[in-house]
C-alpha cells in the first residue's frame, strides 16, 4: 500500500559559524588590529507545497532533514558563508505540526505554498567587533548560535471541495467513478477503499474536487476500525455528501446508517457538525428502494434534520443531474477550504535559560544557565585582557550577586561550565 498520510521526522536548522581571532598580518606593518570575521547564518528549514506529491511515503525512508551549517569566519575580515537553506517538499494539504509544542507550524494549503519553519542559527561575531579605543587586541571572539533538532508530525488532510462519506460497501467508490474520470478500485466487499481517491467533477462550466473517503464504521472516531487513519481527510472538505444504502440489502436500516455516520463526524471535530451536507440516496435501481426512500424522508422529517435527499443509482447512472446541480450552487456560496491557522516557534537565544545557582554534596557553588555559557565561550583564559573582561561580565550579568545570595565566602570553589575557580572577594 503506497498511500501514507501521516509521518514523523527530525529537522535541524544549520548552526551559525563561528566568528574568528585573527590579527592582521602584513610585511611591515608589526602590530596589525584585529581582522577576525563573522561566521555565516545556518540555513533555514522550508517546507513547499508540491502539487505532483500525493502521499507522505517518502519520509517513512528518510526521517532526517538537516540544513547547512554556516561557514566560520575567517581572517582579513572575511565573513564566513551562509549555509544553503533545506528545501522540503511535501503533498499540498499537508499539516506540519512540532511535537513537542504541539504547535501547527505549516498548513501546506495550495499549490506552490513555502513556509520558513524554522530558521538557521545566527553567525558568530569575530573579534574585530570586539576592538575598542581601550581594548585594541580581544583575543575573543563569539561562537555561531546552535540550533536544536526538533521533530516534526507531518499530516496530510486532502483538500476537496466534496467529500463522500458512508459506511463501508454503500456504493461510495462507485459514485466517484461516475461523477468523475477517477478510477478507483470497486468490489462487493467492506474496505475495498483503504486510501483517498479523488477525482475532478464537472457540471457546465464548473468543477470541483470529489473525495471518496473510505467507510466508516461505529466507533470511528475513537480510532476504531480504519478511523483515525481517515477522518482527518474529511476536515478540510466544504460539503459533505452522506451516501446511504436506501434498498436495504445487507439488512441495515439507512436512517441508522445516517445517524451513526453523523455522530462519528462530530465527534472527530465539531466543526464537521456545522459543515453543509446533503444525502445521496444510493441503489435505487434494488427493488423495495422506493419504499425505504420515502420512509427514509419521514424518519428525516421526525428528527428535524432538513438535509435535502437525492435519489440516485451509481450502477445506472442516474439521478445525478440534479445532485451535480445542488453541488455546484452551495459551493459557490461557501468560503474555501479551511485553513488551520499557522503559530511561529518560540525564538531559540544561544543562550536562554535562566541563571542558577546551586551548592552541590561537595559544596560547591554551581553556576548555569543565563549567560554563562556565553562568557565561557568568549573567554580565552590565556589572555589577560580577556581574563579581565571575564571578572567584568561576572559583575555586569549579575552572577557575582547571585552567588553572594547563595551564601559564597572566600575560597569556596565556584564551577561554571568546565571551569572551576576560587571566590575571591
């Protein structure tokens, strides 16, 4: 079965380079400045809508998507290269949705659609930024923002204008291949439909998407039977056509055959509940049909359900002029296809927990979070003037005072990172 509508991978935006220490050099020129360049942005993560893709089977193959990194940087103020941005093609209708969050971060809706999803790290700056009237040689430089993998769900929700639902062997896929040029595979037998098909119909001037969705059976909507796996495609249509089996034959009362499809429906999504729909009563062609049909309509009346009721027989093709004709008048008076609404990722700083500090068994005083890793990673402990720019960050960043809130005296050992050191009032 090569239909696959949903699909879990791993993407990563590409890591900023690193920004560069470098001096500039040059035949007598003895004491050149600081010519250390910034590091190129990662690339960027982006999702396009293709229109020739129908089901998500690739990524069951590939789960890993990872963007270019951005180059470093280098000497003589050369900025490093940006990383080349990842180009993910998906089927148009395709939900994108972060797993952790549970965000939906794409909705793939048309044709040709492209969605930055998520963004490359920013490049680092070199160390001639860093140059300052009284700080004329940082041996320092700052480090490429990391990006971090993140996993994504991806989910395909057909867009159609018209969506056939029924319980199984109802006559559904028979319907389609009537009103349109789609083939799908037709048996006397339940689930013969085990994915989507969709087709083009036409009437006059207009045309419309059709969806055969596959039979639903009760419990649907708890994940029974085939449920889950394709009541999801129904969401997006903008009518929905109840295909019942009027003449009876497998023993089945079509009302009930309405009423429990209608409850799965809403059940899956009350929107479902409010979307207009109509009945198509099929196999009219049995004998007692007629009969069923118009105590089908009484029992209608009764439960004050005013969907209109279309009599057709998919094996004779008939009766479909007028439900073509109804079809096409509410499409034209109802919005397209819904659309889930798209939320950004929380902006992921290189640096972005919250200071801590913490005395640990051995006593201790562990210091993370807040900006520690990105002193430590702009520090070089072998140069003076970046060790002094260290004791200043440590006032600045507000670590020293928390560290006299945890209750730190002189000569207790204070850990940042890989780094230990003694207080030293």
């Amino acid at each position: 079965m090569n239909f696959v509508d949903i699909a879990k991978i791993y993407v990563k935006a590409g890591n900023g380079g690193d920004g560069a220490v470098s001096f500039h050099r040059e035949k007598y020129v003895p004491r050149g400045g600081p010519d250390g360049g910034d590091g190129g942005s990662g690339g960027n993560i982006i999702f396009v809508a293709d229109e020739n893709m129908s089901t998500l089977l690739d990524f069951k193959y590939m789960q890993h998507y990872r963007a270019e990194n951005g180059e470093n940087g280098r000497g003589n103020n050369q900025t490093g290269r940006n990383g080349a941005d990842l180009i993910i093609r998906v089927p148009v209708g395709t939900i994108v949705r972060d797993m952790e969050t549970c965000l939906i971060v794409a909705d793939m809706s048309y044709p040709g659609k492209e969605r930055i999803v998520l963004r490359g790290g920013k490049g680092g700056k070199g160390n001639a930024r860093f140059a300052t009237p009284t700080k004329q040689a940082p041996r320092y430089a700052q480090p490429g923002q990391k990006t971090r993998e993140r996993r994504f769900l991806l989910e395909l929700k057909t867009i159609a204008d018209v969506g056939l639902v029924g319980l199984p062997n109802v006559g559904k896929s028979t319907i389609l291949s009537v009103l349109t040029s789609a083939r799908p595979k037709i048996a006397n037998y339940h689930f013969t439909t085990l994915s989507p098909n969709l087709g083009v119909a036409k009437r006059y001037d207009k045309s419309f998407v059709l969806a055969d969705i596959p039979g639903l059976i009760e419990g649907a909507s708890e994940g029974a039977g085939l449920g889950h796996d394709f009541l999801r495609h129904i969401e997006r249509t903008r009518v929905i056509v109840h295909v019942v089996d009027i003449s009876g034959i497998e023993g089945r009362d079509p009302f009930d055959d309405y009423l429990q499809i209608t409850k799965e429906l809403a059940s899956y999504s009350e929107r479902l509940s409010y979307t207009p729909a109509v009945i198509a009563a099929n196999k009219m062609d049995i004998t007692g049909a007629d009969e069923n049909l118009e105590v089908f309509k009484q029992k209608l009346r009764q439960a004050g359900i005013d969907s209109p009721v279309f009599a057709v027989s998919a094996a004779t093709n008939k009766g479909f002029e007028p439900l073509l004709d109804a079809l096409v008048n509410m499409l034209d008076r109802i919005p397209k296809a819904y659309e889930y609404h798209e939320e950004h990722l929380p902006d992921e700083a290189p640096y972005s927990e919250p200071l801590k500090v913490k005395v640990d068994d051995d006593g201790v005083y562990v210091v993370s979070g807040g900006s520690v890793d990105y002193i430590l990673d702009t520090t070089n402990p072998n140069d003076p003037d970046s060790m002094h720019r260290f004791q200043q960050l440590l006032i600045a960043e507000g670590i020293i005072d928390a560290l006299r809130k945890e209750g730190v005296q002189e000569g207790d050992t204070v850990k940042m990172g890989e780094w230990e050191f003694d207080f030293v009032e």
